[in-house]
C-alpha cells in the first residue's frame, strides 16, 4: 500500500449521523471526497437530503435518510438503510451534540430537564447510533471505524454554567476508551477528536460578540478559532487504514489552547 493509498476511504460506507448539520457536513463531504460512500441521517429529511446533494453534485455518492439520533428504532432503521443501499457499513462518525451555551446555570442548582437535555442531545445521540452500527459491524466480521466528537470542555472547566456540558463530552471520552478497549477483537477502532471553538452557525451568536471572540481567541496559541476544514482531515485520517494502529484516543484540535493551561 502507498503512502497516499493508506489514507484512502475507497470502496467504505459511512454513516454520519448528524451530517446535515454545517460540521457534519464538512465532514460527511470530506470522508466523500476521501472515497467513502456516505449516508447521512439527520431529524430531518430535508437536510439529510440536501448535503447527499451536495456530495452527488460533487461527483460523490451519497443519501439521506431521516432519524432522530437518540431513538433505537431509528439508529437501527438507519443502519439497516446503510446496509440494503451500499451492501455494508464501514465508519460512523457521530455529528450529534452541542447546546453548550444554550442552558448555562450554576452548578449548584442546575435544573434537572436542561441537564437531561444536554445529556440526550451528546451522549445518547453517540451512544444510540454506534451501538446499532456497531452490532452490524460484528456480525459482518469486517471490523470498522468509530469517531466520535468531543470537545476542549471535556478536560478544561469553564467559570460559566458548563456543567451538563462538561460532563457529557467526558462521558465522550470515558465510552472511546471503553469502546476502544471491548471492540478491540472485533477488529474495530474507536477513537475521537476534541474541538475547540469551530466557526459554524451553532456558535455563531457568541462568536460574534467581540470581545467574548477576543477572549477565546487570546487564548490559542495559533490565534485563531477553528474551522471545518481543521477538523475533516482528523477525521479522514481516524476513519482510514492509515489509522490502523490508533484505537482509543482523543486528537486534540485546538490551535494549542489545552497545551497552555
């Protein structure tokens, strides 16, 4: 195998919940762009949809499907999917998560249904998802590729109401190591990458406040926020043969900003 072939995605399936969002679109057209097939599932149909399009005007060739990532029926419809359209499924990599600065409360009294909240929209939307993908994966024989996405919260506190935030995407990273470790004789990787501030629409309200911009952006050492095109090639990289050796860890994309705290 070349260099360049070990980074190849040619002849896989993806499946990308979540992939109708603006990362998760990025990210379902650069595992395109790397060769994959790619099913992407989104709540709705309709930007489910449109990013297939994009990737088939791309020259690509992907479809839509529609599933809420944190119901079982749905996950397992969407494998099912997956696998009567393209024959198999090769990588998931979990889009779903967010709401950081939606529910901020101190930690002390932080309301039990926007924790719940938090809880669903990033854990269980990963968990759901990779556990129907997963099953399939075993019992195809042909090991797989699991990403998962963090985030700098996971390892840094924040003087600002985290808290349900915090816990989830640690929770991330406490299940790629555990995942990692039971998939292992299955023959599948599991691993995951860990964000910080990425300019898309979801952050876009506190980003575009200067000086909570400013403060963030004070702090990286590269100077800059992230964008899309700083987290596709990680997860290319994760999902490829070229990361064959790499099972259970969490690729920091963060301009440097959890190397100086």
């Amino acid at each position: 195998m070349s260099y360049l072939d070990a980074f190849s995605l040619q002849g896989k399936v993806a499946l990308v919940p979540g992939g109708g969002g603006a990362m998760g679109s990025a990210i379902a057209g650069a595992l395109s762009g790397a060769g994959a097939r790619v099913v992407i599932a989104n709540r709705t149909l309709e930007s489910a949809e449109a990013a297939a399009t994009r990737i088939r005007e791309a020259g690509g060739d992907a479809i839509g499907v529609e599933a809420d990532a944190t119901s079982e029926a749905d996950a397992e419809r969407s494998v099912a999917q997956t696998i009567d359209r393209y024959g198999s499924i090769d990588i998931i990599v979990n889009c779903v998560g967010g709401g950081a600065g939606k529910v901020l409360h101190d930690a002390q009294a932080y309301p039990r249904d926007a924790w719940d909240w938090i809880m669903e929209l990033n854990v269980r939307s990963t968990v759901i998802p990779t556990e129907a993908a997963v099953r399939a994966m075993i019992a195809a024989g042909n090991g797989g590729k699991v990403v998962n996405l963090s985030s700098v919260r996971a390892v840094l506190g924040i003087n600002a109401g985290y808290s349900a935030y915090v816990a989830a995407k640690g929770a991330i990273e406490s299940l790629t190591r555990q995942w990692a470790t039971e998939w292992a004789k299955h023959g599948i990787n599991v691993n995951a990458i860990r964000p910080t501030f990425v300019d898309t629409p979801q952050v876009a309200s506190l980003l575009g406040d200067p000086v909570f911009k400013a403060g963030i952006v004070s702090r990286i050492p590269l100077g800059r926020v992230g964008g899309t095109d700083d987290i596709t090639g990680a997860v290319v990289f994760l999902a490829s043969p070229a990361a064959a050796f790499i099972t259970g860890q969490v690729i920091g994309i963060d301009g440097g900003l959890t190397a100086t705290q």
